[in-house]
C-alpha cells in the first residue's frame, strides 16, 4: 500500500501525542528530546503505553459471540495512550534501557575476547591455519553445499572472514601481512573476528572441539553453547546498533542445558515465554562473566541497575516482568 503518513514538525509531533492521551508537562523539553532522539526511535518505548481494544477473536461471529477454546484472541494496539501516560515515562524507560545496553556490550567484550583465546588456542594446536582446513571441521559445515549457492557454509565464512582481515588497518595484520604475507596464522586472524564470525566457526567445529572448550565454561554440550553464541551475538547486534532491548522478543533463543547443571537458568526451562525475552541471555552472560573473571562485579551492577534503574510505569503496567525476570532472581548471588 502506498505510504501516506505526512511529515510533522517538532510542534505538530508533540501535539498529535497530547491528542492521543498523552501529557507533556514541560513542552520545551520534551521537543528538545525529540529533536535529539527522534520521533520514531523513542515511539518504541511508549508502545507499551498504548491501549488496546477489546479482546476479539475472528471467529467470534460464527459462534454468535459464544468463546471456542483454543483460539487466539486479538487485541490490536490503538494510537491512544493508557490514562496517566507522561512523555517523561517514555524518556526514562529510553534511558534505562540505553544504560542497560552499556553494561551488557561491557559483559560481551570480555566474552568475546576470552572466546577467541579458546579458539584460536584449541585450533591453532592443530594447524595455524586451521581455519582454512576443511577436514577439521564436520561435514555439514564444510562437506554439505547449500543449494541455493552451491557453496558450503564453510565457504561463505571464508569470505567473511578474508573480508575481516583485507579490511583491518591493526599494526599487528599490516605487520603481518608485510612480514609473511597471507594466511595469517589463526591466533593473529582471531584477533580481527567480530562476534557473528567467531559463533559461526564455532558451530562449524567437530563435536569433541566443541565440547571441550563449553566445558571449560561449565556447559558440557557444546551444541547447547553453539545456540548461547549463536543468542549472544544477536544481543550483541541490538546493543550495537542501539535499539531497544529491555523487553525485546529475542528470536534468536538460546538452548538450555539440563536441570541443575547451572541452577541459575533453571528457572527457565518449561517457560518459552520467559526464554524469549532478553532476561534469560543477561542471566548467561553473568554466568560466563563468573566463569572467565570470578571477581568481576558485572552481575551486581546489573543487578542494581535492573532495581534502582528501572522507572516506576505502575500506573501504566509495566513492570521488569516485560523483560522476562524469572521468580526469585534478585534473590540469587550476582
């Protein structure tokens, strides 16, 4: 259909906000903040502020309003605003949310690095350049063509990967380059991977591979720690390209390993609603944080934040719940 939305002034913004239910109790700040962050970024924080209709379901008409079980009833998100919302609301939950991804893009840098030390070092025992041999990777990796190209996934990572390094202006990758010239071993090629890259190789590695190095960090099925790399890097994605994250349906979700073999994620398993939310992946990353430096103190400034941070949206229902906190979890050593 075509786009017939038109373009609106600062002015006309907040005033289609006001005529929506919404209060503005200091105008000048509220276009200061609009004119910084934008109309449309911070429209994702006020969703939740919207109201909805009445439940209806579409097959309400061929029953003459009699309920049929199992059917999904719909409530679509009206333009007006739930009664007491403030423009403030939307700007604190913004904040919140943008401290929040400070902190989890800190956690994800000290994994990350410490990943590609596992990588690398268990690669590189075996070849330096490792990464450029098909036979040490399994089958479906580096064997199994994808029909559509005709290629391998071990294929489209090499160019990925030769991309990273022809594009990288590190003193030790234009020494190398200059001194050996191409490859460079893997312990020097590591050092230019981005997260996508280094959970991709990884779910290419041979199970044994695998394995050894998610038990290091206390998960023994290194296909359960593919899928926490696989959600790791799409948190990393969010955080990096800004966007809101606090209560954002995470569809890349992560496997869980079996009860008790990490009993803060227990509280997890059974709930796909709570698995789908970016709580679960918070609470991974503070298990690897305590794994890779035990007296880092990520997990309690996180902690903090989600207590001391979080706005008070009571009078519009909104609650950590959005973000999927699982029963007792300010409870639990952080």
């Amino acid at each position: 259909m075509p786009y017939d939305k038109p373009w609106l002034n600062i002015a006309d913004q907040l005033a289609k906000l006001q005529a929506r239910g919404m209060q503005v109790e200091d105008a000048a700040k509220a276009a200061d903040y609009l004119e910084r962050i934008g109309y449309y970024r911070v429209s994702g924080y006020w969703y939740d502020f919207r109201q909805r209709s009445a439940p209806f379901s579409p097959l309400d008409a061929e029953t003459g309003g009699k309920p049929r079980k199992k059917v999904r009833v719909e409530r679509p998100v009206l333009d007006e605003f739930k009664p007491g919302t403030r423009f403030q609301d939307a700007v604190e939950l913004y904040v919140f949310d943008k401290k929040l991804r400070l902190l989890v893009l800190d956690a994800l840098e000290r994994i990350e690095v410490a990943l590609r030390v596992d990588l690398s070092h268990r690669l590189g025992e075996k070849d330096a350049f490792a990464y450029l041999k098909p036979e040490l990777f399994h089958e479906r990796f580096s064997v199994q063509l994808d029909p559509k190209t005709g290629l391998t996934r071990h294929h489209g990572w090499l160019g990925k990967h030769a991309a990273l390094v022809g594009r990288s202006r590190e003193t030790f990758m234009t020494h190398n380059k200059a001194k050996y010239g191409l490859p460079v071993p893997i312990w020097v090629a590591c050092e230019v991977w981005d997260f996508g890259c280094m959970s991709t190789l990884f779910a290419g590695l041979k199970a044994d591979d695998q394995d050894v190095i998610a038990q290091t960090y206390g998960v023994a099925d290194g296909r359960v720690f593919a899928t926490w790399l696989r959600s790791l890097n799409y948190l990393r994605n969010v955080c990096a390209h800004h966007s809101r994250l606090w209560n954002r349906n995470v569809v890349e979700e992560p496997r869980l390993p079996v009860a008790g073999a990490i009993p803060a994620l227990d509280g997890f398993i059974g709930n796909s609603g709570l698995r789908t939310r970016p709580f679960l992946l918070l609470c991974i990353c503070q298990h690897l944080m305590g794994v890779i430096n035990p007296a880092s103190t990520w997990g309690s400034r996180l902690k903090q934040h989600l207590q001391t941070g979080f706005p008070n949206l009571s009078h519009v229902g909104i609650t950590l719940q959005g973000m999927g906190v699982d029963e007792g979890w300010e409870l639990r050593a952080w």
